[in-house]
C-alpha cells in the first residue's frame, strides 16, 4: 500500500500544483475586456468630486414628470452586468430614477475565481468615494428628489449599500439583499433611514443567526427594519427581470422590495437623520469564503442568467 502511496504521490502534487496555476492564471484572463463590457452597459459619465475618478453607470429614468426619488442599485461581486441593467430599468417602470454605477472601476465577470478577487481587491472607502460621486450628480439633477435617495444592493452590493448608508446619513432608505451585514447596535444606531434585509433560507453564505443577530442589533438599535427570511431560497435567489415577472419567490422579494421603497421614499418626504458616521468595517472573509462554496457546489442559479 505504502509503495503505492509512494508512487502516485508525485504524480498527484502535480496535478494539483497544475491545477492551482491554473486557477491563478484564470483570473486576469478572466477580466479581460472588463472595460469595453463596461462601456457597452452603461450610459452616463459620473464627475469625479475632488479629483476622484470618474464613475460609469447606468441610469434608468421613469416616465412623466419629477422630482421622482431615486435609488442607487448596488451590483453583484461579478459586477455591473446585463441582470443589474434589467432590475434598474424594472425598477425604474415603478416610479424611481435608478442609477446603477460600477463600484468596481471597470472589472466585471462571470466567472467565480475573478469575482471573488474583484470583492477582496475593492476597497469599501473607494466605493465610498464613488458613491459619494454618485449622490452628488444625483443632487445636481432637476428631476431628482435628492431627499427621497435610498440604496438597494444583491449579495457584495447589499453589504455595500449598508456600509455606504452608515457613511451617508441623507440616505432615505436601504435594501439588502442576501448582503453580509454588521450586528452592533453601537454601529447600526448611526443609520440614517429604515432597512429591507431579504434573505434566503437555504443560503449557506449567511447563516440564519446572523440574520437574526442583525435584527436583534436593528431592534436594539432603534432603527426601523423590516427582516424577511424566504425558506428554502438559495443565496442571490433574484436573479432577473424575467423570472422575477415568472413569480414564485423572486416575485414575492421583488414586491416586498417595492412596498418597503414606496412607503419610505415616495410617500416620505425626508430621512429620520443621523449624524455623520465615521466606520471601517472588517472585510468579511469568512461570507466571502462562504459564498465561493455556495457558488461553486450550493444551490445558487444566477450563473444562468448573467
């Protein structure tokens, strides 16, 4: 036995070793043509304040007349993608002007390995500072009701739209969905607005405890919320205009969505209010790690559609 052992050892290291090259060598090939799918996506040029770089971003406008209120669609750690244009635009048919920008600064994928180096290479303060871009030219808009602005964000762009609402203290509302969160009532008390968390039963990134810890810090916290857990869901279990419009599940988180954003943005007319935050969070290793397992062998179907 051990003779074999001995023999098919070497042979095996190899193999491995040829497979994690791989693996490697994936990743900056996968990321190829990210710019030019990122010219193609989007429609408008955000001004960089302060000398930060410009931001592109996809702007979908409702019909009619404004001031409409507006929502930032936070992306998917794949990045801005043709899944996150259809949601702006379905979102946009109800009423709102829907920005949805690349935090990513040009990278965007459909393979995992690039996806999960795209997250851990994207630091939250530069998406900030993005966003803070963002919200400006929005408040530079005639047909935009700057203080009925809320956020809404899909796995890595729900835990964006959190940490960006804790920076942003005119920000009117935010939506999670399936996004890591943070659980101190000490941190969450500095939110300026309500808070949607919609999250999937089945979703083995985020385990039910932590959604019930966020809630319970939510609760503690006095900040208005509404947590919603949709059993037997998957992570990133929304995936697309079209089979959210199918219904089931997708359908059911979608209209949860719009009632939550017409109740604290079109019938609001300003935020609760809140002082300015300063908070570095950690990076979410462990989510992150999480969500690449949940991707590669879980339940998760959005691959399909991107």
């Amino acid at each position: 036995m051990w003779k074999i052992v001995k023999r098919t050892l070497p042979g095996l290291l190899l193999t491995l070793i040829g497979l994690m090259t791989l693996l490697i060598l994936s990743i900056p090939i996968a990321g190829l043509g990210s710019q030019a799918r990122i010219a193609a996506l989007t429609n408008t040029v955000i001004p960089g304040n302060n000398g930060s770089p410009e931001v592109r971003a996809y702007v979908a406008r409702p019909t009619g007349e404004g001031p409409f209120p507006a929502v930032i669609m936070i992306h998917e750690f794949f990045g801005l993608n043709e899944s996150i244009v259809g949601k702006a635009n379905g979102l946009a048919e109800e009423g709102y002007l829907v920005i949805a920008p690349d935090t990513m600064r040009g990278q965007t994928t459909s393979w995992i390995p690039r996806a999960i180096y795209q997250s851990i290479s994207t630091d939250q303060a530069q998406v900030n500072t993005d966003l803070d871009s963002v919200f400006a030219w929005l408040e530079s808009q005639p047909d935009v009701d700057i203080k009925r602005t809320g956020i809404a964000g899909f796995c890595y762009g729900g835990r964006v739209s959190l940490l960006y609402s804790l920076h942003n203290h005119r920000i009117a509302a935010t939506v999670i969905f399936y996004g890591s969160s943070e659980t101190d009532p000490e941190v969450l008390k500095n939110l300026p607005g309500p808070v949607l968390g919609i999250f999937g039963g089945a979703d083995s990134s985020i385990p039910l405890e932590e959604v019930r810890a966020f809630e319970s810090g939510l609760q503690q916290a006095g900040i208005p919320h509404e947590i919603s857990i949709y059993d037997g869901q998957p992570h990133a279990f929304v995936t697309d205009m079209a089979s959210i419009r199918a219904g089931g599940a997708q359908a059911q988180a979608w209209n949860q969505m719009l009632r939550f954003l017409e109740a604290n943005l079109k019938n609001r007319s300003s935020t609760r209010g809140s002082q300015p935050f300063a908070y570095t969070a950690p990076f979410a290793w462990r989510y992150y790690a999480m969500l690449a397992w949940e991707h590669a062998f879980g339940g998760i179907t959005h691959r399909r559609h991107e």
